[in-house]
C-alpha cells in the first residue's frame, strides 16, 4: 500500500537538477512513474477480484445459513437430537460468515485506500507527462 511518506514530492534543487538531465534520463523517470502506477492498478485489480470472490462465498454462506434455518424450523419439537445438530451446523456456518463479513470489509478497506492512492498520484503522473514528454 501506497503511504503518505510515499508521495513523490520534487524540491526546487532538484527540480533544477533534473532540468539539467538528458532526455533519456526523463524518460527513465517517466517510465519509473508510469510503471508505478501501473503496479497499483494491478494490485487494486488483484484485490477487487478477491474482494469478489469472498463477496460470492458471503453470499454461498448465507445461503446455507438460510437452509440451515429452515431446516431447524421444520424440525418437530419431539425430535431433539436433529435439533441440536443443525444448531450446530447453523452455529458453524454464522461464523464463517462473520468471518467472511470482516474479510470483505478489510478488502473494501483495502480497495478503497488504493484507489486514493491512485487518484492522488494521477494527476502527478499526468501532469509530468504533459510537461516533459511531449
């Protein structure tokens, strides 16, 4: 993940400094910046695909949550044992999905810090792009 200690920030020397740079050490550093953001786009394209699978085994688990208890309803009061056993696959099956809940909101969490991440170095890249590599 992208922090704030992260953010490329050009002080006036060195911006002087690379003025006096060839033109083939611009493009070194445009391509170092474009690889970086390319390299946060793949890794927030990673996470949404795995923030999608989880989001599908949520939904799996609260569907056989949803059996489970239709199950446990049908159930007659004079059959116990039954009872007690879907209550348990029903306990089992509420904390994979709250399990499966946290893992999905640490992953919009996480998808949602690298998107402004990416928003915020953006417009860095684009702006040194339209001035420097015409």
């Amino acid at each position: 993940m992208l922090n704030e200690s992260d953010r490329l920030v050009l002080t006036p020397a060195a911006a002087l400094q690379f003025k006096r740079n060839s033109p083939s050490q611009w493009a070194v550093a445009g391509a170092i910046a474009v690889s970086l953001l390319l390299c946060s786009c793949k890794e927030k394209d990673a996470l949404q695909k795995e923030q999608a699978d989880l989001q599908l085994a949520l939904n799996q688990a609260r569907a056989e949550l949803d059996t489970y208890q239709a199950k446990i309803n049908s159930v007659l009061p004079n059959v116990p044992a039954a009872a007690i056993a879907l209550e348990e696959q029903l306990k089992a099956s509420e904390k994979a999905n709250k399990e499966l809940t946290q893992a999905v909101t640490e992953l919009n969490s996480k998808a949602t810090r690298l998107q402004d991440a990416v928003t915020t170095l953006r417009p860095k890249v684009e702006a040194y792009k339209a001035k420097y590599l015409r």
